[in-house]
C-alpha cells in the first residue's frame, strides 16, 4: 500500500462556485465539467506530452478563497467553476468531506486546506471562521519575508496535511517557493491518498515490453499484467473516431483508476482530449460492462509544474490576478490583496501497489487467455476518481511521451532490476502539487 499526497500553493488569492436542481448530481456534473475544461485548457497551454492535474485540489482552493472575494471578482469565480459557496453546498461538500476521509479496508482519501497568512495582515473574522469551517482548512501565520522560516512552516504543514506520512524526499524544496514579490497570504490545498488495487498486479507478471512514444519511436518499458473482470466500454467522439475506457478499482472500490485509449493506433491522444466533455464522461458510468480481460499497463513515474496564472486567465479569471481590479474585500479591507502567483506541481508514479509475490509462475506472455486486450502500449489518458459521490476527478492526466528519455516521464524498472534499487523503492503512487 503507497501514500499519495498532494498539495497545491497558491500566491495570495482566488475563488468559486453555483448549483441548482438535485444538489448532489448537479454538484457532481459541475465538478465533472470544470475537470474537463481545466484539463484541456491545461493541454492547449502547456507545451508538455505528459501532464498531471488536481482539479478537485484547484477547486478547494478557488472554494475557500470564494468566502472573501467580492464584486466582478467573484463574479468571475463563479461562472469559472459553475456554482457559489451558500449553506446547502457547504453542506453537500461536507457529506463528501466525511465519506472521503473515512479509512476502510486500506484506502484513505483526505482533502484539506491551509492558508498561510503574512504576519501583521489583519483578516475579517467573517472570512477567518468561513475559512477554518471550509473542508478541513486551517489558518497558520508566517513571514514571507523569511524564506527559509516559511519553507519550514511549509514543510510542516504538508507533513501534517499528509495525516503524519512522510513527504517524500525532494516533493517540496526551498527553491519551490515561487513568489516573486513578498506575497500577504498562499494556500496549500492537499489531497492524501492511500490505496491498493482490488486486484493487484504481480511483480512477476511484469515485463519489459514495447511502448510507441508521441513520436512514432518505440521503447521497451516495464509493462504490468493481469487477466482479471473490469470495467470496460468503447464510445464515439464527435468525429466519428473509437476510444475505449477501462476501469481498475481500488480496494474496497471507492475510487479506481480509468484508462482511457484511442481504439485506433493511428488516433492522436490529442484528438480524444480535445472532443471530451462532461457529459461525455458522465456517460461512462451507463456504458461501462464487466468484462474479462488481458490488461497491460505501464508501470511509470511521472513529475510535472504548471503555471496555473495563465490557465486561469484563460477559463476567464482576470481580475483576480490584477491589482488594481482584484476584490478581496471579504479577507481583508485594508491590505488590497491579489493574486500574485499560481503554480501546480504533480507527482504521479503507477506500480503493482506492494503486490506480494504469491504463488504465481511468471509464465508468460505466450500462454495468454483469448480474453480481449486492453494494452496501454501508447499514449493514454488516466483520471483518478471517487465512484461513489458522483465520480469527481482526484486526479487526471496522460502519459503521452515524445522522447525515450522524456524530463517529465520515468519508467520504473522492472523487479529483476536490481541496479535502480532506490527507484524501485520510490516506486508508488503519489500526487502531489505545490
């Protein structure tokens, strides 16, 4: 069982949020929505074949920041994200809050918030006690002004998030701190994930097989394998082109894993991200069947940092980051905050998940079942979700390299290799943003 945190810092300020009808599946629809088009606003601006996002992180921390903002400034978080902060969401948010945080059968998924505020800012007690009652958040004063005081604070703030499980090292360094003017107040925003699959992968089924990178080059990567009942169903893009979606479940099947694949080799990855909606994707659920099936799934190491300023900007919050427009008056009246910076970093590695050994012969790829094959030998799309509070988006991304020795892309070795063993070591599944 591995630990995935993540945590996500953001410069002074910004916000979110609206829902009608049936609370929970509109709630839900909205989460699904602002995933899809975070995400492809993320694949337009970042120049990078591989990508991980947080967007149920983005969007906690746009919520809490939504008690304080005002004017067009709010305005612009709201239509954003689809829905304001009012009692009854709270409310719902809170019912996820309590089913998410729950430990069961070794899977544990907790949100959280910090906001660490600049000595001597004085904060409205409105927005202080909004602020400690929005999911799990917290207040911590700092100064910004003494970067190796506030590394430390945040250091430990991320320690604590992660429910006292170790930061891994080199997650979070002094030079991770991005603020390029003294800011009066960031945001960590965490997710804490601990999980193993309902059906592990062996080590000894893993082999070093043939992956076609972005750029038509293939390599040889540690492939996991499994013959075993999923999830699985194939759909239609709007350009008439097939892709197929499979599920792996965690344990205690709260939350899986879905892969999503061009059915044609000849699809760009690109094509399928660019034609998803949320509706889309809320289709999965009805058009998924169990079936038994050959799955082949990398098993890789994946690290990205994203500027979320401009991504922001893009789905149409301006203000926020423009001192002279921004409006957060519901923080603080008299220290004329804005937000000044808004990075992501994500940290994603994919394994057997601490599958023992057990009585297995490493036969054999030669002796497969004639069960259908679900092989992620080329780009492929991946979204962490919670199946049963209307399936939001943990975490999302592809892995799409374009170079044998991609920056952002790693592929873990394989149990036999014995000359990597701290990579071997570090293998898990891990998310985090900064």
């Amino acid at each position: 069982m591995r630990c995935l945190p993540a945590t996500s810092v953001l410069l002074c300020l910004w916000l979110v949020e609206r829902s009608s009808g049936s609370l929970g599946n509109s709630l839900s629809d909205l989460h699904t929505e602002f995933s899809v088009r975070l995400y492809q606003t993320l694949t337009e601006i970042e120049n990078t074949s591989n990508l991980i996002v947080s967007p149920v992180s983005i969007a906690l921390s746009l919520g809490l920041l939504q008690f304080g903002s005002r004017g067009n400034t709010l305005a612009q978080l709201q239509e954003t994200m689809g829905y304001d902060v009012h009692a009854q969401i709270q409310e719902a948010m809170s019912q996820h809050q309590g089913d998410l945080s729950n430990s069961s059968q070794g899977i544990r998924l907790q949100l959280t918030n910090t906001l660490f505020i600049q000595n001597g800012v004085q904060l409205l007690q409105a927005f202080t006690q909004s602020a400690k009652e929005w999911y799990n958040s917290s207040l911590l004063n700092v100064n910004f002004t003494r970067p190796n005081s506030t590394y430390s604070q945040l250091q430990q703030g991320a320690h604590a998030k992660a429910g006292g499980q170790e930061v891994a090292s080199g997650d979070l360094e002094e030079g991770d701190l991005w603020w390029t003017a003294t800011p009066h107040m960031a945001l960590l925003s965490s997710v804490v994930f601990q999980g193993a699959w309902q059906k592990q992968f062996l080590f000894t089924e893993t082999q070093n097989l043939p992956f076609t990178l972005s750029s038509g080059q293939i390599v040889k990567v540690p492939m996991m394998y499994q013959s075993t009942e999923v999830n699985f169903g194939q759909f239609r893009l709007p350009s008439e082109h097939r892709y197929t979606v499979l599920e792996l479940p965690y344990l205690d099947r709260s939350l899986s894993l879905l892969l999503v694949l061009p059915s044609d080799r000849k699809t760009p990855l690109s094509q399928l991200e660019a034609q998803l909606t949320g509706h889309a994707v809320a289709l999965w659920d009805t058009g998924l069947r169990r079936t038994k099936m050959d799955v082949f799934l990398p098993r890789f190491q994946m690290h990205t940092r994203i500027n979320l300023k401009p991504v922001l900007q893009s789905l149409g919050i301006s203000d926020a980051f423009d001192h002279l427009s921004a409006d957060f008056r519901g923080i603080s009246e008299t220290e004329g905050l804005y937000v000044s910076e808004a990075f992501h970093e994500a940290r994603m590695e994919v394994t057997e998940e601490g599958a023992s050994a057990a009585a297995s012969t490493a036969m054999l790829l030669l002796k497969r079942s004639r069960a259908p094959v679900f092989k992620a030998d080329r780009p492929f799309l991946f979204i962490l979700r919670h199946i049963n509070k209307g399936g939001f988006a943990a975490g999302q991304g592809r892995s799409a390299p374009t170079q044998e020795r991609d920056p952002d892309l790693r592929f873990c070795p394989a149990q036999s290799d014995q000359h990597d063993s701290q990579l071997q070591n570090d293998c898990s599944l891990e998310l985090q943003e900064v």
